[in-house]
C-alpha cells in the first residue's frame, strides 16, 4: 500500500500542472505548455520539434498516463496501483520521468542546469513569479549558477517515491511554502 505521505506527494506534483484549479489536467494545458517552453527559450524550428516532442512524451506517458484529460483522483489510482503491483518498476518509472523533464531542462547538454533553465520549466506550467522560481532553484544548492541534471532527478524522484515522512523532503518543504 502507498501511504498517505507519499499519496500526499503524488497530489502535490499533479496540483502543480493543475494551474487552474479544476482538479484536471488535459491536452489543451499541454499545448499551452509546451509551446510557452518552446517560445521562452527562443529555439529554431528543429530545436522547438524536438522539445516540443519531450515534452509531449513526458506528460502523455507520466502526468496523463496516455489519457487526453485526467482527474487528480484518476492520477493517484493509477499511481497507485503501478507502485502496489511492482515497487521496484515504478522506482524506476519515476525516474524515467525525472531524467526526462530535467534532460529537457539541460538545453545545452552539458548535464547542468541554471537558473534561467529552472525558470522557463516553471514558467512554461504558469508558475510564473520569479522570486518563487528563484528560491526553488537556490534551495538546489548550486555551484556557480548551475545544478547537476542528476541532483535535480534525485530530488523530484525522491518526492515521487519515497514514503518515509520522518526524513526532510526539500521539495515538500517549497511545495508548502508556495504553493
Ligand atoms: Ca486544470
Ligand atoms: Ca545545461
């Protein structure tokens, strides 16, 4: 069984594609998304494909699980029937998920990511206040404007999988402070 600690995760990821609020998220929030991504970073055509083909994967498979609409309540049973039938694939499913959206982060694939990186992410699911998307990227601890694509993977990861509430989770941390 999966807990109520990490159920309260899953819902704090999927609450943070859910801008507006309507307990869904659908192909449309995609589209908007995607495009705002593709846009922010100012790419040409065959770099905006190839993003824009990320991103589509990475929320059909991960956020929407291949629906074109899905609930907060679908997304936990799915969730949560993936961790309760194989723990160990959906560990892994997790982090395919992770390694995804940061290596789309990492634009220039030196295998870091900046702070102007974090920000159009953010910016591009309508988390659009900079102060906050500063202060997440800061509470990373990075070295010179820059976080390794794997400390970013095992953070979120981390906050997908693990259930043990007694150890301080970072990204739980930010999650309550604002949002
Ligand atoms: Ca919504
Ligand atoms: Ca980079």
């Amino acid at each position: 069984m999966a807990n109520d600690f990490l159920v309260s995760k899953w819902k704090m990821w999927f609450s943070w594609f859910d801008h507006n609020k309507d307990g869904k998220v659908c192909t449309a929030d995609l589209e908007t998304s995607r495009n705002r991504f593709a846009t922010l970073h100012h790419f040409n055509a065959e770099q905006k494909k190839t993003a824009m083909d990320t991103y589509t994967k990475w929320w059909s498979e991960y956020l929407m699980w291949g629906q074109s609409e899905i609930t907060e309540s679908e997304f936990v049973e799915y969730q949560r029937k993936a961790y309760e039938s194989d723990k160990e694939m959906f560990v892994k499913r997790m982090w395919k998920n992770e390694e995804l959206v940061c290596n789309l982060m990492d634009t220039d694939g030196d295998g870091m990511i900046t702070e102007e990186d974090h920000i159009v992410m953010f910016k591009s699911t309508e988390h659009n206040d900079e102060t906050v998307d500063r202060r997440w990227f800061q509470a990373y601890n990075p070295v010179n404007g820059k976080v390794p694509v794997k400390t970013v993977v095992e953070l979120w990861s981390r906050l997908l999988t693990d259930e043990d509430s007694s150890k301080p989770d970072l990204l739980v941390q930010l999650f309550q402070t604002d949002t």
